[in-house]
C-alpha cells in the first residue's frame, strides 16, 4: 500500500502505529535512499560471518523483511529471532513469515527487557535512533554482552554533520531525494515535525564513539548516502 500518513494534517508524535504498519514497506523504500541496497549489504556481510544454526536477532525487525531475505539467501538453516514492539508491525511480520515459509520467533517487547541469549549477528537497521541516547547507550552495551566472541553487529542510523552548513545542505538534499520520491512539501514537512525529540540522529562519529566505548574492538561505515549510514563492529 502507497505511504499517505502525512497527507492529511496531523498533530501528534510519529508512532509505529497500525496506519504506519500498513504502509511500512512502501514508506520505508521511499524514505531510506538505498535501503535495498542497505538491505542487501546487511544481509551479504551477515552471511559471511554466519555458520549453520547461528542465532541471528533483528532488533526493531518491523515488518522482519531482513530476516526473511537473510533466510532466503543462506543456504544452511538459521535460528532467526525478530523483536519489536509494535503489534502491528509484528502481525504483519508473521503473515509475510509464514508466505515465504520463513521460521522467525517474533517477540513483541520493548529491546530493553529482553534477556538476549548468546547471538553470532545481531542487526538493527534504523531502530537505535528512536532510543533516547541514554537508554540506548545501554542497549548498546547490552548487545556488546550478548554477542559471542567474534559476533557482529550491524546497524543502520540516520545521520547528522558535525558542520551546520553542511547539516542543512544535507537535509536539503534529503527532502530533495523525498520529493523525488512522489512525496510533497507537506508531507516532508507534516513528518520532520512529528519526528521532531521522537527521532534523534546522532553524527557518525558518536555512533562509532559510543560502539567502541560499549567494547566492541572495531566499528567501520560499510555504506553512507549523504544522512544514512550502516556500521558494522565487531566484538574480539
Ligand atoms: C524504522 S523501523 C526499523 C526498520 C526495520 N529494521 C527494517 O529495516 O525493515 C523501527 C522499528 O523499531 C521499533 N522500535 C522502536 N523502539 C523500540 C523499542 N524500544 N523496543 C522495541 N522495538 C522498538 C518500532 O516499532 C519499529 O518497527
Ligand atoms: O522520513 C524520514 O524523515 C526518515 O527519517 C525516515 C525514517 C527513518 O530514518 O527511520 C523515519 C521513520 C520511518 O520509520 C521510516 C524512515
């Protein structure tokens, strides 16, 4: 279904309600310049470092269209855990699941409560953003314990410029790539306010700096277009 949510005026927060779930994938692939692309990076670079039955958990899974391309392109079976809070996104999870013939244990929790077990891949592509930065530099260190010795965790985030001008140039270009896109002023506009405190990039830099400080001896930028970056690090 075609993304509309900010159509119409709106006056509350962005939420990952039902009306977003509906439209997710569309919104998404509308939203995220490259996110197949990101998409297929995630899942290549996963699988190098995967071996049979590896755990493999997708934090803010959404719709788990990762983990259902993960399973389609591995040729040896995976254990693949999806965990989100949103009801709605996880039904439609399920539904998508269970048409390509995909086991994922879908898990509706906030990724604070969970106890994680030992994991060889943990993703979370564009979910760490809408964790305010204290909490989620616990998560971050909460992931760092969970994953085995030489386990990865791979990552996607909005990003922001250390520089102003180039900050506003780079969201300048990003509406333009929205617009592009089939999205109006309005929409762009409607959106940015209700992503406004509930949305919160941090630079390049800080996502790498509070990655290192969680442990993890490496994190690199496998790709970046212009304000979206995925990171990959890995734990020695
Ligand atoms: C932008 S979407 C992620 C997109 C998805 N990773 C993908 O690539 O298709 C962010 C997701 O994180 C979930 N989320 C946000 N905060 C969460 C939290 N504290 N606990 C669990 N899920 C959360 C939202 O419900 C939403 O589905
Ligand atoms: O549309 C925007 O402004 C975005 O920032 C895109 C973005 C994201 O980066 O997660 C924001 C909310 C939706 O979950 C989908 C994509």
């Amino acid at each position: 279904m075609t993304d509309k949510v900010f159509e119409k005026a709106i006056n509350k927060q962005f939420e990952f309600d039902e009306e977003v779930a509906s439209v997710f994938d569309d919104m998404l692939n509308r939203s995220v310049p490259f996110y197949k692309e990101m998409q297929r990076l995630t899942i290549n670079f996963g699988l190098k470092f995967l071996n049979e039955n590896d755990k493999v958990y997708d934090l803010g899974c959404s719709t788990a269209s990762t983990l259902i391309e993960l399973a389609k392109h591995s040729s040896f079976p995976l254990q693949l855990i999806g965990i989100d809070n949103s009801e709605a996104m996880l039904a439609r999870a399920q539904k998508k699941a269970n048409a390509f013939g995909v086991a994922i244990e879908l898990i509706n929790e906030d990724l604070h409560n969970i106890s994680y077990e030992e994991a060889k891949l943990i993703i979370s592509n564009y979910t760490l953003q809408f964790i305010r930065p204290l909490q989620r530099e616990k998560l971050v260190k909460k992931i760092y314990n969970s994953l085995q010795k030489d386990g990865v965790f791979i990552f996607s985030e909005k990003v922001i410029s250390q520089d102003k001008i180039l900050g506003k140039q780079s969201i300048d270009e990003y509406y333009e790539f929205k617009k592009t896109q089939g999205y109006s002023e309005f929409e762009i506009a409607q959106k940015r306010e209700a992503l406004e405190n509930v949305l919160i990039p941090y630079t390049e830099e800080e996502n790498k700096k509070m990655i290192l400080e969680a442990g993890f001896s490496h994190c690199e930028t496998i790709f970046k277009w212009v304000n979206f970056a995925t990171f990959i690090a890995i734990k020695k």
